[in-house]
C-alpha cells in the first residue's frame, strides 16, 4: 500500500514494543507507566456510574457537545479552581484524555518543518506525536530542577518555535519538578518572545510530601499577558482511571475554538458515558480521600526503590530520588567496568526476569544511551525489592 509520506518520519513505540517480552510467567515490570489497578476506587466509581444513569440517563447515553460534557466542565472548573486556577467552565475543552490534547495542539499549531522545543528527555508519545505532524523537534536540556530556562532561552531565539512542551511536575519519563523561580521564568520567555507554553500536568496531583509549586497556568496571573501564551492539558488517568480517558485543555480562546473544530472530525466528543461518571464522582467529594491514599502508597514504594536501588547497584547507578509521580530516572555510571548501555541492561535484566524501559527513545535528539525508566506504580514494596534485587544479579 502507498501509505502517507507523514508516517515516514515515526516508528512504533519502543515501550509498547518492549510490553510484548512481559507475557513471560515470574516477570516483575517495572516498565509501564500506569497507575495501579489497586488503587482506583471501584466501589466510588460504580456509585457515580448507577447516578449518572438515574439522574441524567439522556445526557449520559446520546450524543454531547464536542467542546464536553457540560457538567463535567463545570466540576473541572471547580478542580482547577481548587488548584489555584481560575478558569470558566466554557474555557476549557474535555478531551479523549490528556493525549488528545496534545493531538489536537499539533494538529492546530504544528506545519511541516515547524520547529518545536520539548525537553530532553520527554513523553515518547508527544515525540511521536509532533512528528507525525512534520515537526523539527529541538530538544532542550534539564537538570535536577527541570528544564534549563537559559538554555531554553536561547533555544527559542535561535529557532522560533511554534511552540515549547514541557511537563514541568514529575515528569515522564525524568520525574522531576521545575522549581517556582524557573516556572516564572517561563512564562517572562513566553510573554516577551510570544511563544506558546504547552503545560503537560497528568503528574501534579501525585505528590509524597510538599504540594508541588503552582502550575505554569496558575502563575499566569502574576505575569502580566502571560494566559495569552499558554495551554494547560489535565487527565484525570492517573488520579482516577485511565479507562475513563477524560482530559481536558485550557488554552487561549482562539487555539481552544481550532482544537474543538478540530475535535469535531476525529471523534465529534469524548464518551458522554465516562464524562457523566466522571461529573458524578468529582461531585462526590471522594476526590481528596483517593489522592491522599494513593500518595501514601505511591510515597512508600519510590522510597523503597531508592533504597533498593541504592543497596543492589551502589555506584553502577545515579538518580534523583523522586517527590511525585510514578517514576524514576536513572543513569548507568559504568563504574568499576560495569555496564554503561541501558539497552544491553535491559536484555540481561529480561533474563532475570525483570523489564525497564532504556531511556534513549524518550529524547527526540541526542539520546543518552546511559539512562533509563523506572515505574514503582504497579508493584507492592515486596515485588519491588525483589525486582531490583534480580537487577543487581544482571548487572553482575
């Protein structure tokens, strides 16, 4: 078949292809980056299922209106605003979780040859994404505190971007968080360039200790014209259920009006079924009481790695022990003539039958063949000491 050329410039995903060796018995798998089917609350879920079909049965079942679920609008609104954003409920859209938007943010923004900026590393899929749609993507650097706002700086002089994408709390796959002086810094680079900020935030709420810093969009209304430069993209996947597959996007007005236009001819709206459900149960009040319990338990298991981590691979590994979010990323020291390459790490490790995933596809330029991706999500603390045990064996 003669296949569209825009596909010549994208692959598979190297994780879903990974998931495929995890069907062997006795695996542990510390690969995926979902949240644990444990820790939904089923029983919250079902009592917002049977009230959405008592009370709203039509607006649940038939077709809804592409911009959302208006309900569901409303309780997002009063989410966001319970997070220190204000926004009305027709300034948001309600998504096909958090990926669409991101799909509909290429789809409206991104021409072929269009420079992009995201950090190195970043989400596989919004890589995948972007280029799908032809653009050149720049990778910027980060450290220990996110993304080097100086560098980023001169990355959008230099290039013009169409936009910059950034997950600045716990992101995936690097976990971490970009402080409050760089989130401000963003947004004074984003006014004065006029460049678009893509605020990625499925992470924020999944934090161990401290509350995170505010999100780029809540600090807009310290930075004089800066709502005007920036789109916020928000999941319930990981705090609720990824089944439901409700996001949502604040953006400016205009780029809200081309993504919903946009919406209209892909899937003309999200499940009105997952979004009545979801409407219901933010009206429930469960909400803090899940999170609360997630974060112990999420809290509980990326310290055990971190020890474990510490006590089987001593100097042969380097991370930044995470505050949030489901992962940990790491680098291969080579010390003492041990491996360095996470992908030749990877093959032994299957042999002892525990899976991470190699960091090099989650850069868009300049892979570090070093590093790689830890999710503690998925497994209890047992399974885990037991799965970085077996990866001590495979670094031998």
């Amino acid at each position: 078949m003669n296949f569209a050329s825009r596909l010549d410039n994208v692959e598979t995903s190297a994780i879903r292809e990974l998931f495929k060796l995890l069907g062997k018995p006795g695996i542990i798998s510390f690969a995926g980056g979902f949240p644990d089917a444990a820790m939904f609350d089923v029983e919250g879920i079902r009592e917002s299922v049977n009230k959405a079909l008592q009370q709203e049965a039509g607006g649940a079942l038939q077709y809804g209106a592409t911009e959302g679920y208006e309900p569901l609008r409303e309780q997002l609104s009063a989410f966001m605003a319970s997070k220190g954003v204000a926004v009305a409920a027709d300034g948001l859209i309600v998504t096909t979780g958090s990926q669409q938007a991101l799909d509909l943010i290429g789809k409206t923004m991104i021409s072929p040859g269009d420079k992009v900026i995201v950090e190195g590393p970043t989400f596989l899929a919004t890589i995948q994404c972007f280029r799908l749609y032809g653009a050149d993507i720049i990778s910027a650097p980060i450290d220990e505190n996110g993304v080097k706002v100086d560098v980023l700086e001169q990355l959008i002089v230099e290039h013009k971007p169409k936009f910059v994408y950034l997950i600045p709390t716990f992101g995936n796959p690097s976990g971490r968080m970009l402080s409050l002086e760089r989130r401000k810094r963003v947004l004074e680079l984003a006014v004065n360039h006029e460049t678009l900020i893509v605020e990625d935030d499925p992470y924020g709420d999944l934090y161990f200790g401290e509350p995170p810093p505010p999100s780029i969009l809540s600090l807009c209304a310290q930075q004089p014209g800066a709502r005007e430069w920036v789109a916020h993209c928000g999941s319930l996947s990981k705090v609720l259920s990824p089944g439901l597959r409700v996001g949502w996007m604040v953006a400016p007005p205009e780029l809200l009006a081309k993504a919903t236009m946009c919406k209209q001819f892909s899937d003309a709206h999200t499940s009105t079924f997952a979004q009545a459900t979801a409407a219901q149960y933010l009206k429930s009040g469960r909400m803090p009481a899940t999170l609360a319990k997630v974060r112990k338990t999420y809290a509980e298991r990326a310290a055990a790695m971190g020890a474990a981590l510490k006590r089987e691979l001593g100097d042969a590994i380097e991370f930044t022990q995470p505050q949030g979010g489901l992962f940990f990323w790491a680098r291969l020291t080579g010390a003492n003539g041990r491996i360095s390459d996470a992908n030749e790490f990877a093959k032994k490790a299957i042999e002892e039958k525990v899976a991470f995933v190699p960091g090099a596809p989650f850069f868009a330029t300049n892979p570090d063949l070093s590093t790689l991706r830890l999710s503690f999500a998925t497994a209890d603390v047992a399974k885990i000491e037991e799965g970085v045990g077996r990866l001590g064996k495979a670094m031998g």
